[in-house]
C-alpha cells in the first residue's frame, strides 16, 4: 500500500474515533464547571436551597404501583441508569468492532486497566480501616472518561491516537469492572421474584436479538419494566441499565453493499417523478419516494449504533452535569457544615481515597501495562513514551463520576459520604493537574527525540 493510500485509510479509522472523543471531551469540560458551580451553591448562603432541591419528593405512577423517591434519587436511580445504559453500549461496541474486539487490541488496555483497579483498592485497604469507612474499597478503582478524555485533548495534536485509544479502551474496560463490583458487593437486599421475573424478560429480549426484531418500542417498552423490578429487587437498578444495552441488536436490517443501489434507484425514482418548480408543496408519489429513502437510511444503522449516537449527547450534556449539580455539593467550613476545622475535612477516610486515587492508579496502570510488555503479552505503541502512560496512569486517578456513584452506594452516613466525596474532589484534582503536567514534559520530549532523529 502506497503513503497516500495509507494516509486515507487511517484517516478513515480514526475520523470516527476521534468524534466520539470530541464529544466526551466536550462534555468532560462542561462537567468541571457544573462541579464548581455546586460547590459555590453548597457553600453560600443559598445551601438551605441546595438542600431542599434535592430533597423535593416526587412522584411517579398509579397507586399501587407508585414510586415515591426524591429527586436526588430520580437523578442516581432513575436518569444515570441511561448513562449505565449508553456505557453498556459502548462496552458492547468495542467488544464486537473496536479496540477490544481482537486479543492482540484488547490486552494491552485490558491488563493496564486490571491493574489500574486492582491496585487502588489494596492501596485502601492496606491502610486499615474499620467499620462503615471500609466499605469504601470500591471507591478509587474508578476512571471518569469524561474528565480523563477532557484533560488529554487540552494538550491538542500533540497526543498520538494510539495514547487517545489507549485511555478509551482502559476506561471502558474500567467501566465494566465498576459495574461488577456494584452488582455484586454494593447492591442491598435482594428480593429473588422481582430479579427472576427482570431476568425472564432479559431473555426474551435475548430471543429478540436472536431473531433479529430491530423495533426499538419492543427493547424500550421491556426495558422500563425490566428498571422497575431491579428497583424492585435491591440489586442497584443501574446494572439493568447495562444488561438491556447488551440485548441491543448490533447489525442493521440493510447492509452498505445493499443501501448503495437500493438508494440510487429511489433517488431515480423519484428523479422521474413529474417536477414543478412552481409548486413548493410535494405530491404524494414524491413524499413516498422520500419516506421510502428516509426508512433505508434509518435501516442501514444498526440499533446499537443509532441509540449510542442519538443518547451520547444528552448524557454528556444533560445526565451527568445533573449528576455532578446534585452529588458535587459538599459543604465544607460553611455555616451549617459538617466540617468544624481543615482535619475534619481532610479526614482519615478522604486521604486514604485521595492517595488510593493519585498513585494506585498511576502505579497500577502503567506498571501492569509494563509488565504487560516484558512478558510479551502485548506490545507497547513506538509512538509513545513509558513516562507517558504514566501521565495517563495518572488521569485514570481521576474518578468522579463513577468513583462518587459507589461512594453514594457504599456508605449510609451523609457524613462519610461527604468525607469521601472530599477525598473523590482533592484526589482527582491532584490526579488531574499530575497528569496534564508529565504528558506535557513527555509528549514534549518524545516530540524533540522525533525531530532530532529526523534532523539526522
């Protein structure tokens, strides 16, 4: 394959790519502000506001099958199961056509991203905790992708797409292990009915998939009830979220090889249908023709593909700065706070998560993608530096959203959750800053190597 061939065929991969990271990153920039906008609103004279928001019970359904929550709960039980959903997507699409659909792509973000789980939480526990606190374990193993993604891209062009791919995969990957941990060790009491009736719904979607109904009310209207009976059944109804994700069907009805000449003789059809530039209104014969063109260009996208598209947008940029509005609120030296000093902020339990954050997984991440390399399991990228995953080890120590979803499941005490949100807070600040600075310093310098090597 000739440079000029080789240079449209990467551009064609990565395009797509690097949409998808533009729309994170987006969204990643927007949830940095509306954290700092519910710490301001937290720690003002309006906090009593704060509170009462949240607080407000609403309503949904007709007895006796109403839910009554507050609105804090919607937001963590309700709208973030679209989030679990839209990643449930994600996973789904990697697995099947992306960086994670063969060993040889998977495996290098996939054991950096064991790591990057596994040795935050020996990093909590080792330090002891007793009680309620310990409970917390789960809580640094997490990667924000968002966040994480937003950082990368304030460095620009100068991040090679293998580093941008690397932190995707590894935060998906992240992802699943969160879902687990959740569904197995931070989900109450389990009702087996409601799980066995969600479950026997879960495969008649599966039978769905399989004899490839692509009507998107069957998965929807399934979907509902198959939420319901997770909140129902104390497993956290999020992990039904990423189940029903899974169902999904990944293939279209029209294939492109099929679309190309099926569009082209409805475009002539509608060509040699009778034309009067005077008449602004369509005849009947031509708004068939089009709705004929509208339905193959819908059927030509598999509904996996579709529904990721058409969510990812208000996810990003509605669902999780809802979440953050709600859940980033902690108050802290403010009149009213739990907090009466500087130590009780930064409390044993805040420290432990910050520190399980900062160097867990920078540690985790770029040793296990180290070990990853010298026991030849994978190969490392030439383009890019070890002192460069380590910076990416360190935007993986940037939790947040995922990292203060478990802490809200894993502790009752407000005042635990607030002292681990201060911890979630410094720790993937500390994280973030780290990171920016030693892909800087790196990127900068493998650039300079590049241009040395290119001068000789």
């Amino acid at each position: 394959m000739n440079l000029r061939k080789r240079r449209v065929v990467v551009r064609t991969i990565a395009r797509p790519f690097e949409k998808f990271i533009e729309r994170i990153t987006g969204g990643g920039i927007l949830l940095m502000f509306v954290t700092f906008a519910a710490l301001l609103w937290a720690n003002s004279p309006l906090k009593d506001y704060y509170d009462f928001v949240w607080d407000y019970e609403f309503v949904l359904g007709l007895s006796p099958f109403e839910l009554h929550k507050f609105l804090l709960h919607w937001i963590n039980d309700g709208l973030m199961v679209i989030f679990f959903f839209v990643v449930g997507l994600e996973i789904k699409r990697e697995f099947m056509a992306g960086e994670l659909s063969s060993f040889r792509q998977a495996i290098f973000p996939l054991i950096a991203a064991i790591g990057g789980m596994v040795v935050p939480i020996l990093f909590f526990t080792a330090f002891g905790l007793q009680g309620e606190a310990s409970h917390g374990w789960g809580i640094p193993m997490a990667t924000d992708i968002a966040f994480s993604l937003a950082i990368l891209g304030i460095l620009g062009s100068r991040v090679p797409l293998s580093l941008k791919i690397f932190l995707t995969a590894l935060a998906i990957v992240d992802d699943l292990g969160a879902i687990l941990i959740i569904a197995l060790f931070y989900s109450h009491q389990i009702y087996w009915t409601y799980l066995i009736i969600a479950f026997g719904l879960l495969l008649l979607l599966i039978v769905a998939n399989y004899f490839d109904i692509q009507t998107i009310h069957v998965y929807t209207g399934l979907g509902f009830i198959i939420w319901f009976l997770f909140l129902k059944s104390g497993i956290h109804p999020t992990i039904a979220g990423v189940l029903i994700a899974f169902t999904i069907p990944a293939r279209p009805k029209v294939q492109i090889n099929q679309f190309i000449p099926k569009i082209k003789w409805r475009l002539k059809q509608f060509s040699n249908l009778p034309k009067d530039d005077t008449n602004f209104v369509l005849s009947n014969k031509q708004l068939e023709s089009i709705d004929h063109m509208e339905e193959l260009v819908k059927q030509v996208q598999s509904p996996l593909q579709m529904i990721e598209h058409n969510l990812s947008g208000v996810v990003n940029y509605l669902i999780l700065p809802l979440f953050a509005l709600a859940n980033a609120g902690v108050t802290i030296l403010a009149p009213g706070s739990p907090f009466a000093s500087m130590a009780e902020v930064f409390t044993s339990l805040s420290l432990i998560i910050a520190v399980s954050l900062v160097f867990g997984k920078a540690l985790g991440i770029s040793l296990f993608a180290w070990l990853a390399v010298k026991l030849k399991l994978s190969v490392k990228p030439k383009d890019v530096s070890w002192l460069s995953f380590v910076g990416i080890g360190l935007l993986g120590g940037i939790g947040f959203t995922m990292s203060l979803f478990i802490a809200n499941l894993a502790f009752t005490s407000p005042e635990l959750q607030d002292q681990a949100k201060v911890g979630i807070f410094f720790g993937s600040l500390v994280a973030g800053l780290a990171g920016f600075f030693v892909l800087k310093y790196a990127l900068t310098r493998d650039q300079e190597k590049r241009e040395k090597l290119g001068a000789e």
